[in-house]
C-alpha cells in the first residue's frame, strides 16, 4: 500500500519529518529577540492549517514553508489571516 502524504499537514505532522530535522533545527536556534513565543507560534500554526493554501507544509501563496515563516515574531502570513 502507498503511504500518502496529507497535503493539508504541516510537516511536523507528516511521515517525512525525518527529511526536514534541519528546518526544525534551524527554528530552534533562532535568536531569542526574533523568535516566536511558542503561544504564539502554535496560534499561527492553527490558523495555518486551516487555511486553503497550505499544501504539504508550504504556502501556496508565497511558497514558504510556514513553521519556518512562523517562528519569526515579525514575519506575517502573506494572506493576512496573522
């Protein structure tokens, strides 16, 4: 049987997680005076994963992968839903 990917998944969600450790990573080890509060990044996370164009943990309106969009305080969503 195929193992399918959900395409309305953020990538911590998904079988292929391993492929990505470096984003998760790099979220991580940003700077703490340009970092997300956690509160605030799942917030963004939610809305991100209610949203139509998130596919496969990207954005189809800008093409960021939004974990990575989202870990920044000042980044906002290019749809205007955060």
């Amino acid at each position: 049987m195929e193992n399918r990917v959900c395409k309305k998944c953020l990538i911590r969600d998904m079988d292929e997680y391993e492929e990505y450790k470096n984003m998760f990573e790099y979220i991580r080890n940003i700077s703490d005076d340009i970092k997300s509060s956690q509160e605030l990044y799942e917030e963004r996370m939610e809305i991100c994963k209610e949203c139509d164009m998130l596919l496969s943990g990207m954005c189809r309106k800008c093409g960021c992968f939004v974990e990575m969009r989202a870990a920044v305080e000042k980044n906002y969503c290019p749809g205007k839903k955060w």
